[in-house]
C-alpha cells in the first residue's frame, strides 16, 4: 500500500508542475517562443507570434507577413500588449546577440512610447528590462524561461539572430 502512496503523491507534483510550467499568454494557435513568470510576482511575460522562418534551415529568410507580440501580466488579466495589432514583425522588433568569452547574451527589442524593452536570455539575466524617462526597471525571470524548441531549432534564439542579421 505505501508503494501506491508514493506513486500517487509523485503524480500529483508532476501534474502540479506541469501545470505550473504551462502558464503562457500564447494561444495553441501561436508559436511560443519565450515566456517566464517574473520573480515575485503572478505577472507572466510572453512573447507569442507566427512562425517567421521562410525554410526550415537556421539562415531562413523572415516571412513578410510573420508578427510577434509581446504580453504582459497576469494570466487572462494582460496589462500590455505590443503591438496591439498583428503588424509585420520587423517593423517593431530587433534583435541583438553578443558573443564574449564563450557567454551568450539574446536580446529581443522593441520601443513602445518613450521606453525601451529587453526580452534578455544572458548568464548573468534571465527577465525583461525596461528603460525610459529616467528610470530602469529589471522583471528577472523566476527560474528558468520556457523556450521551446521549433522545427529542429531553438526558436527564439533563431529569431534574436535572424533579427540581428536583418539590421
């Protein structure tokens, strides 16, 4: 009997985790390619879109009517949506990836108003930044983000390096 208590007891924390782990502002329709749960807070940060690769091969050339969009807040509460409308992803996006001594820093980026936001994936950071009007405000990531693979390949960063590539 206590073999089945056990069994039990590790399948509740696995479906409890896993239901944890599944809170995203991304709908199934979408690709999901980043989204954490800010550190001390229930707000979510995700970022969700199409699919914006022309190949399936990592220098794939972004599609013309591929869209992304950052959300932010609480599950079914959003407080941000940017862009409110689904426009072509490389009018609001950049991407920027730094290589220093076998470290990676990711960073997707849009300005919206008078700031500026980092969706950042580095050794040192794991969250988003925001910055303007004389302020800095750093939303790390509590734990690990959920960046999930696509067609063979780590999506978001293809997509921080193929908005790199497009500057």
């Amino acid at each position: 009997m206590p073999h089945l208590y056990y069994k039990l007891l590790l399948s509740a924390c696995l479906s409890a985790s896993l239901v944890a782990n599944a809170q995203t502002h991304c709908t199934k329709n979408e690709v999901e390619y980043f989204t954490c749960k800010i550190s001390g807070s229930e707000k979510i940060v995700s970022i969700c879109g199409s699919d914006f690769r022309a190949g399936t091969h990592a220098l794939a050339e972004i599609v013309d009517d591929a869209w992304l969009q950052y959300r932010f807040g609480k599950p079914g509460q959003l407080e941000l949506v940017f862009p409110a409308k689904r426009h072509p992803l490389l009018s609001h996006f950049s991407g920027e990836l730094i290589l220093s001594n076998d470290r990676r820093l990711y960073a997707l980026t849009f300005k919206r108003r008078s700031y500026s936001y980092e969706i950042l994936y580095s050794p040192g950071f794991r969250g988003v930044t925001v910055q303007g009007l004389g302020s800095n405000v750093k939303l790390p990531c509590d734990g690990e983000p959920k960046i999930p693979l696509g067609k063979g390949l780590n999506d978001f960063y293809e997509l921080v390096i193929t908005l790199n590539r497009q500057k």
